[in-house]
C-alpha cells in the first residue's frame, strides 16, 4: 500500500483534486477537523490496484473557514461540502447547490454541533419554511408524499414523488432523520470502547465497519496484524456478506407476490445467523473482528456450507425460473452506467450496471489468491441487482472455505497491543462490506484515544442513484427498486 500526503492551500485544492480524478483515483472520504490552530480538511482519494491513498490536508483561516468547491469535478464531493457544512460550519464556495444536507430545517441557523463551541444541543425552533424540494408542474402532474414514517419495520426517510398517471417524474429523497452523532461519540472513546459504536454504525454490516475502523487504527498505531486473524477477518466478511444478500434475494422475491420463496430464503437466512452465534457467539457476528486481530469460537463446517450453497442456489433458479419474477425484474429502474459512474456508485449496485468495483481487488488487507470471482453484469436493472447478489453468495462461499482451510482450531489472535504514542497517529482505510466499499478514517491522541472518526458508509455514495434509477419507471416499482438498492438509513444518517 502507498500512502502520500500533502499539505497545500485552499487555492491549490481544485487543480489538485482534478489530477487525481484525472489520473482515475475517486473521492473516498471528506473528514473536517477543528485543530488548536483552526479548521483543518482531509480528502482522501484513492486508486488500485496497486493499493494507492493520497490524501490532501487543507488548513482554513480559524475565522472564515472556507474551501472552493469541488463539486463541478465530482459528484460525491459535492454531498462531502454539504454534510461539512451543516456539521462544521465550513463554507464551501460557490457550490451548486447550498442548501441543508443533513441539519433539517427546524435545527436553528448557525449553530454546528461538530464544533467544539457548539455546547449542548439547543431546542428544535419552528422549520425555516418548506423544504425546498424541486416542484414539478404541468397538466395533470401530482405529488404523492411517502415517510418518514412507514408501516413497515423500517427507518425513517422521506420520499416525494411527482407523477403524471403511474409515472415517475420526479423523485426527491430526503435522510438524516435518524442522524446520531456517530462521530461525536467517538471523540474521546478508547480504541477499545471505538470498536461497539463502529459495530453498530449500521446494525447489519457489524463487521465491515468494524474491520474499516480497526484496520484504520492499526495504521494509526503501526500494529502489525497476524496473517492468520486477516483470513479470519475476511471469512467473517463473507459470512456477513451471505446472510445479507440472502435475505436481500427473499425480499425481492416477496416484493413481485412470491411469498413463498422469501419464506425459504429466510429459513436460510436463519441458519446462516445461527452459524454467525457458534462463530463469534452473536448472530450479526459482533466481537468476531477486535483491534489487533480477531476471535473465533467456531470455524464454519465445509459440509454445512455446501448443503446452504445448494439450498439458496434452488431458490434463485425457482425465482428466474418463473416467469412473473423475471418479468418484474427485467428492465425495471434501470441505472446505466454512465449515471453510476458519475454519482460514483459503490458496490453490487455500481457491478450491476458494469463497474467492477470491489476494494477486495482495489484495496486488499489479506491475500486472495485466485478465490475472489467478482460478478458483473451491465443491464443495471433489478435483474442484474438480483442476479450479483445470487452470484456474489456461490464467490463468498467458496472464499470461507478457502480462509476457513488455512485456520487453525479457533482461538482469539491478536498482535501486541500498541504503546501510547507509537505510529504515525493516523489511519484509514478501505473495505469491501456487503454493500460496496467503506471508508474509515482515524486520528489518535498520544493517549491513544480516539481523536476522530471518520466513518463512510456505501450507502452514502449509493442513495443518489435510487431516484435517478426510478426516472420514468411507475410508482408501484418504488417498493421493489427500493429493496434492490437496499441502501442503509443508519449507515447514512451518521
């Protein structure tokens, strides 16, 4: 891995930014910082393989803490200034598009509650006016509001449809209900009482988060991780990959009238949790990834695995066997390609429209040799969405018993535990979880408690795509092109 940093003005970001994008590295991750001397910004690109990071520091003027925009170069970037913005207060210049991203408007003006000043939270006051979503108009043009509160079990996000008939026009998400604090909580923590609150960033991606913020801070803290935890790490990011896209494989099943299929799929779902229990001993497979290495209780039985192989493989040919589910799949809120790339798509919804991306490739922490089979498919349809998932459980499978074969009888292995102040004092890094590429970025006191964290969830990149995906399409295709993102409201609302 090759990691450069650079310290350069705010003048000399643009130009800065637009070689790297040029020379095909991508905008990971926007961490604002309030140090002693004022406002300092880090963007993180980066290329592979061979596995390259380059991160840029900007150092802003503690008063007028502003940075020119970057958002005319890339998409992603755009949303980063926003969400800094709204967090720090750090103005980015002339941007395209001001408004809140992530303080809703009954947060009070000029208040940032990542700054330092920033005190308790204050009341909510009554909302600044409407929230000023793009009003479609014409003949026989409605809106139809859904959320933020649905019936379903579900997080809360709010969706505003403008239609003419069945037909999508246009349609505006908007997030952060269920915003946290996530990187505030951080502030201060050990890196040891880090690891809980990165495992429930977003509940359902325990390990991808948590193995994002622990390799970060053995970077930060040069630990040197035993060969052996990395293939465990990388067994139990497969393990969660399965039961995800599984459940992912019923629900989408379920979301054409096909009931009975998400009832299997769930079955198996199940038994895939209770092997994630004799694990790690929790069945979203907490504590299996630790600072320094990780703990197993159980390997995975090869047989076991197999006979769960063939069971889901019987679900997914009954699913586009039949003729009402293909038929529903195909050609539904198609995301072609050149849209994915732009909004910088991450994970099985960048591969379903044709983009290889995968940090496992990009960015490895452990050796892969010739298991890893990435799927691709280029019809960005919720086929092609449906059909990586299927494709990427027969990949994940065979990578656990690939690492499973290489470990020895199930113990906790660890490297030394860090000295106070050993290492560069920073660290990040990059992670294929289940739905696509996660980004950590950490900086230690020389305490080693944790200064700041920078988590990005996929979803982050990925919740733009779904209205660009529904264009055109008809509103009772919302629910199914929905579950075929299945993007993260927890993971987004950090």
């Amino acid at each position: 891995m090759t990691r450069t940093t650079y310290q350069i003005s705010p003048a000399a970001l643009p130009q800065h930014a637009e070689d790297l994008l040029s020379k095909g590295h991508r905008l990971a991750l926007v961490a604002a910082h309030m140090d002693d001397t004022g406002p300092r910004v880090v963007y993180l690109f980066t290329s592979g393989p061979p596995d390259t990071r380059t991160e840029l520091h900007v150092r802003l003027h503690p008063d007028h803490p502003e940075v020119p925009t970057l958002a005319h170069l890339s998409f992603p970037a755009g949303r980063f200034e926003r969400e800094m913005h709204d967090l720090f207060g750090i103005t980015p210049l002339d941007h395209p598009l001001p408004r809140r991203l992530v303080r809703h408007f009954h947060w009070p003006r000029g208040w940032y509650p990542m700054r330092p000043d920033a005190g308790p939270p204050p009341a909510f006051g009554e909302q600044e006016g409407p929230y000023p979503f793009l009003e479609v108009e014409g003949d026989g043009v409605y809106e139809i509001p859904v959320g933020p509160v649905h019936a379903g079990l579900i997080e809360p996000g709010h969706f505003r449809f403008s239609v003419v008939g069945e037909t999508i026009l246009k349609l505006k998400a908007r997030l952060w209900f269920v915003h946290k604090g996530i990187e505030k909580l951080f502030q201060g923590r050990s890196i040891a009482a880090g690891l809980p609150l990165a495992e429930r960033i977003s509940g359902d991606t325990a390990v991808g988060h948590a193995l994002a913020y622990c390799l970060a801070v053995e970077e930060g803290t040069d630990t040197q991780v035993p060969p052996e935890a990395q293939r465990a790490r990388a067994l139990l990011l497969e393990l969660e990959r399965v039961h995800n896209h599984v459940a992912d494989l019923g629900m989408l099943c379920n979301d054409v009238g096909h009931g009975i299929l998400n009832t299997h799929a769930q079955r198996v779902r199940e038994q895939l949790l209770r092997l994630n229990q004799e694990t790690t001993g929790h069945r979203l497979l907490r504590g299996g990834v630790v600072p320094g290495g990780a703990a197993l209780r159980a390997l995975p039985d090869p047989a076991r695995l197999k006979t769960i192989g063939a069971d889901i493989r019987e679900i997914t040919d009954l699913a586009l066997g039949h003729s009402t589910v293909r038929d529903r799949f195909t050609g539904t809120a198609i995301l072609h390609t050149d849209a994915a790339r732009e909004i910088g798509c991450l994970g099985y919804v960048a591969r379903a429209s044709g983009i290889p991306a995968d940090a496992r490739i990009t960015h490895p922490f452990t050796l892969y040799a010739n298991a890893l089979d990435v799927p691709v498919h280029d019809s960005g349809d919720v086929l092609a969405r449906f059909l990586v998932r299927a494709e990427e459980i027969d990949t994940s499978l065979a990578l656990i018993e690939h690492f499973a074969a290489d470990l020895e009888a199930p113990k906790a292995i660890l490297a030394a535990p860090p000295e106070p102040g050993a290492g560069p004092r920073t660290g990040a890094s990059l992670v294929e979880g289940w739905r696509g590429t996660i980004a950590t970025r950490v900086e230690l006191a020389p305490d080693n408690t944790l200064a700041r964290v920078k988590p990005v969830d996929p979803s982050f990149f990925n919740w733009p795509a779904l209205p660009v995906a529904l264009a055109d399409t008809i509103v009772p295709d919302f629910p199914l092109t929905n579950k075929s993102f299945n993007l993260s409201y927890a993971g987004n609302d950090l």
